[in-house]
C-alpha cells in the first residue's frame, strides 16, 4: 500500500510544480500581473518557490520524526493545496511571490516524508528501485500534467489551474489516513512475516569510534553529508532551471505553438519515466551508486550539447526533456545514500537537511536562467550553457564520494569502526 501512496503523492507535487511552467507562458497571465518582458522577475517565481520548498524540507524533517510520515503527509496536503488555491486568488505578482514561498514550505514535506516511509518499508535491497518509482511518477504527472494544465488553461484561464489542482490536492488526505501507517507493525496490510523480511533487510548498523550511535550532529559532520548537499544543490539547479524555462524555450525560441508543446513534451517524457526506474534497479544491483551517478551526469552533458546544436525541434525538446531525467535520477540516488550514512532514527531530519539545503542553494537557477535569457535578447544559448556545467560539477562529486566508498570498505575490511562504514561489495 505504501508504494502507491508515494507515487500518488509525488505525483501530486509535481502536478503543482508544473502548472506554473505552463502558465508563464501565457500572455494573459503575464499582462495580468506586469511580468511581460521580464524574464527575471518570471524566474523569480520559481527560485522563490524552490527558496521555501528547502527551508519546508529541512523543518518537515524533524516534524516527521516527531509526529511521524502519516500525519505529516496529511498537513502537508492541505497546507499545499490552500496555498495552491491562494496563486489562483492573488491581484499582484507580490502576492503571488509569497503565495508561491509558502507553497514551496508545505511541499517541501514530500522528500523526507517519502525517504522516512522507504526505510521504514523497504529492506536494504530494495530502496533505490522503490525511490525511483516514487521520483518517476513526478515524471509522469509532467508527461499528464503539462497538457491537462495546457486544456484547463485555454478552457477557462490561468486562475482556474490554480484553483483546479488546489482542490485535487486535498484528495490524499483520506488516502493517508485510511494506509498509510507509520510502521509495518501497526498497518493491517502488513503481516509479521513481511515486517521481519523489512528488518532483517535494513543496513548495518553505523557506530562511531567508541561503539556508539552517532548523535545527529556527528553524522552531520561526516564530509560525505556535505558532499551530498553539495551534488544535491547542483541537481537541483539543473532540474528548476530545466523545468521552469523548457516550455517558454520551447514555444518562443523554437516557434511551437502551445498546444504543440504540450503535446511535444507530454510524448517525450515517456523515456525519462522508464530510465528513472531502470537506473534505480541497476543502483540496486551494482550497489555502486555514486559511479552510476557520474555516468549518468556524462550522459546528460552529451544529450545537452547536442540538444543544443541541433536544428530539429522535435529531437531537441526530447533530449532536453531527458535532461530532466538527471537531477530527478541523482534526487532518488542521494535519498539511498543517506541510508548508508546516518541512522534509522535521524532518516528524516537528515534527508530534509541534506535536500532542503540542497535545494536552497540550488534556487537561484530559474532567476539566473530568466537573466541570462534577457541579456542575451531572449536567448538560451548562455543558459543552457550553465546547465551542462552544473552536471559537470555533479560529475566530479560523484567521483569523489566514489572513491571515498572505496576507502570506507577497506577501513571496514580491516575492522576499523567508522561512522560511514556501509553494506557493499569491493
């Protein structure tokens, strides 16, 4: 039952993520609110969302671990879907600025939320498939999203997708109620059999030097924690950045009508939706998932390149849209190093710290992106440019904590005790 509910509540994220990508590209919604010819202030729309979906991340986090995921999920929604239901009243782009920061906040819930519910539900093995079935699904509600979002905004107007999904929002709140339960142990769809087969499943248990539990800060310290900010931070960037200004690049720079851009983007998200799965079941089985990592960020890099040298529009809004795939693939590998790193009980707050600021430092991209695109007469050349150099920098992390792995094995081979020593193979 839990696996459904991620999704479905990814999915709801992402639904709402969404809208706003479509909408500022609609002529009556920027002459509304004053934004016509100021691609800045556009972006500033989503750096300020992504602004309060991290500093959202790293309070859920505690919160989850205090009143567990259930609860959490069930404000969250509703936190969500009122906000969601405030874009759609606002008068000014002022109102929508804090409308859209505090919709970040209560969405900013969905990534410890789900990580604590994945290592309370799933054994070890299991994790990095299951994260990316949940990381895939925001994938599909683009693929659905963007041309539902497209209908409702050429049927009534750009109020009416607000108003819309603010209240398909509060449809999770029963759903959560009803199975989503916090532990195995206390659900009715979970026998003993299948709770022994989760806890047997778990990782090796980390200690400190001495034989003890590290206390949060202790894991926090570990260098490893800071090099995830740091990937997450870039993946981030990469995926705000993409998902904010496809549809405009798309629609002006490449001349697709709208309704052919929903259209476009909607058919090309198929194969981000398959990789994302695909790559979380190969991390499983390699149990290498830095590596995996690095190899995806050259693979974007190239896909982005080329995107950006060739003159079919059709191949360029594909790999672009798989380009997408890549912070949404690292999100889903750093939430299973995590698991590896800190232990059960700080899961949570650990994930809403490591992702939250993450995100935090990675908001700037849409405001940037909107930037570059304005000095440069409406261009994306220099944008797009930016974009691939953040992969590169993922790249580099991911070798590094790559070969910081391979240390951690042989201090374990050696009995040595640390607090990053993991379950893996040579």
């Amino acid at each position: 039952m839990i696996a459904p509910l991620l999704m479905l509540f990814s999915f709801t994220v992402q639904m709402d993520k969404t809208n706003m990508s479509v909408v500022i590209a609609d002529h009556a919604f920027l002459h509304a609110l004053d934004l016509s010819g100021k691609p800045a202030h556009i972006g500033l729309l989503n750096s300020l969302f992504v602004t309060g979906y991290g500093i959202g991340m790293l309070l859920w986090g505690f919160v989850i671990d205090w009143i567990g995921p259930r609860r959490s999920a069930m404000i969250g929604a509703c936190g969500w879907g009122v906000f969601t239901l405030a874009c759609g009243w606002t008068t000014n782009v002022n109102e929508l600025y804090v409308a859209r920061a505090l919709l970040g906040a209560f969405e900013g819930c969905l990534w410890p939320l789900a990580n604590t519910y994945v290592g309370r539900w799933f054994p070890s093995q299991e994790r990095s498939r299951i994260t990316g079935c949940w990381v895939g699904s925001a994938f599909v509600a683009i693929a659905v999203g963007i041309p539902i979002v497209t209908a409702i905004l050429l049927a009534l107007n750009w109020r009416g997708v607000f108003i819309s999904l603010g209240i398909y929002s509060f449809m999770l709140v029963p759903l959560f109620y009803l199975f989503g339960s916090d532990e195995p142990a206390r659900s009715r769809f979970a026998n003993a059999a299948e709770a022994d087969f989760i806890r047997r499943g778990a990782p090796q248990a980390i200690r400190t030097a001495d034989g003890s539990q590290p206390t949060l800060f202790q894991s926090l310290a570990n260098f490893r924690i800071f090099l995830l900010i740091l990937v997450h931070a870039s993946s981030s960037a990469i995926l705000w950045g993409l998902t904010t200004w496809l549809p405009t690049y798309l629609v002006r720079e490449r001349g697709l009508s709208m309704k052919s851009m929903s259209g476009v983007i909607s058919i090309s998200y198929i194969a981000p939706i398959l990789l994302v799965v695909l790559v979380g079941y190969l991390a499983d089985k390699a149990r290498h998932r830095a590596w995996v990592g690095a190899l995806v960020a050259i693979g974007t890099m190239i896909a982005l390149t080329v995107a950006m040298s060739v003159p079919w529009v059709l191949v360029t809004a594909f790999l672009l849209v798989l380009a997408i795939a890549a912070p949404m693939i690292f999100g889903g590998l750093h939430s299973a190093m995590l698991h590896d790193y800190v232990p059960h009980g700080q899961l949570a707050r650990s994930t809403g710290i490591v992702v939250g600021f993450g995100n935090i430092l990675g908001s700037f991209s849409p405001a940037a992106m909107g930037y570059l695109a304005g000095v440069f007469g409406g261009k994306f050349l220099l944008a797009f440019v930016m974009i691939i150099g953040l992969n590169a920098l993922s790249l580099l992390i991911y070798v590094v904590i790559a070969l910081l792995k391979q240390a951690d094995f042989i201090a374990v081979r050696n009995g040595e005790p640390n607090i990053a020593r993991v379950r893996s193979r040579p």
